[in-house]
C-alpha cells in the first residue's frame, strides 16, 4: 500500500470521527428540540390555524378546548415519539463512528433503529391524521364532524428511504460477518 493511500485513508477515517462527534449531539438535541416545537404548537397557537393546518377551516369549530389541545397532541406525539427513538438510533451510530468503529454491531443496530422509526412514523402519520381530525372536529356544529386520511408523496418518499437505509444495514451487518470470518484465518 502507497503512503499516499494510507494518508487519505487515515484522513477519510478521521472525518468521519470527527463528523460522528459532532452528529451525535447534534441528534440528541433536535430530539429535544422536535418534542418542545410540538408541545409549544400545540399550547399556543391559535385554534383556526390549528383547525386551517388540519385542513378543517370551515366555520362551526369554534375555539379548541384544552383537553381537545392536549389529546391532539398526544396524537401528534406518535409519529414525532418514533423519529425522536430514530434520532437516538442515529445517535447511536453516530457514536460508534466517532470512536472509529464503522462496522460495529452497535452502528449497523442503530442504523437498523433509524430505518425502522422511518417506517414507523410515515406509516403512521395517515392513521394518527384521521384521528386528529375526527379529534379536532368533534365538538363542531351538527354535519361538521370530520373523518380526513391523507397520503402524499413525501410519505412514500421516506418508506423507500427507510427500506434503503434498512437494506444499507444489513449489507454491513454482511460484510461485518464475513470480514470477522475472514479474520479468523489469520
């Protein structure tokens, strides 16, 4: 192997530490930072923009209670609870990457955690939807009870990543197995 080799690859191995000690941090405290955005949206915005982003804006709603406030945003917590858990699963990765172990189970695992709160939490958001509507207009005028699912592309988009995220994992967690077979020729 050339010097040359061997200094860039040193130098890919350090930016990759380095750029794990700075991810994992920074993964912990949007984590924090997405539960206290939800919490705060849910306390102190105005209940027509609530009821306008639900796409419920027709009269008859009127202003929302603070149970209704309270048991929307535990609905809206489900969705959020599995990224913050993908966040931490990040987290995880991120670490062992800033310690340099790359091909660790404790990565390819949170990498594996990641893949899976993506897919939790786009599959969740049509269902956790249907029920914030129906929660937000159910003290509403007589005919404006509201039922609404909703798909887009956005959660399409996240499904696939997860499964390629999902399928990145355990192409490592392969070659994690047979570099490990292979070391034990030696």
């Amino acid at each position: 192997m050339s010097t040359t080799h061997a200094i860039s690859r040193m130098e890919r191995t350090r930016r990759i530490r380095v750029t794990g000690r700075y991810m994992a941090p920074f993964c912990a405290i949007l984590a924090i930072v997405l539960v206290g955005l939800m919490l705060l949206y849910w306390a102190v915005m105005p209940s027509e923009r609530l009821l306008a982003d639900a796409r419920l804006a027709a009269p008859g709603y009127g202003d929302l209670s603070l149970a209704t406030r309270i048991l929307a945003c535990m609905v809206s917590m489900a969705p959020l609870g599995a990224l913050v858990w993908g966040l931490m699963q990040a987290r995880r990765t991120f670490r062992s990457f800033s310690t340099g172990s790359l091909f660790e189970a404790d990565a390819i695992q949170g990498l594996r955690g990641l893949a899976l709160a993506l897919l939790v939490s786009a599959a969740a958001r049509p269902f956790c939807g249907a029920a914030l509507s129906v929660i937000l207009s159910w003290n509403g005028l007589p005919g404006t009870r509201t039922l609404a699912i909703s798909l887009d592309s956005s959660m399409l988009i996240e499904i696939v990543f997860a499964a390629l995220v999902m399928v990145i994992a355990w192409i490592l967690s392969e070659a994690a197995a047979i570099a490990d077979e292979n070391a034990q020729f030696v």
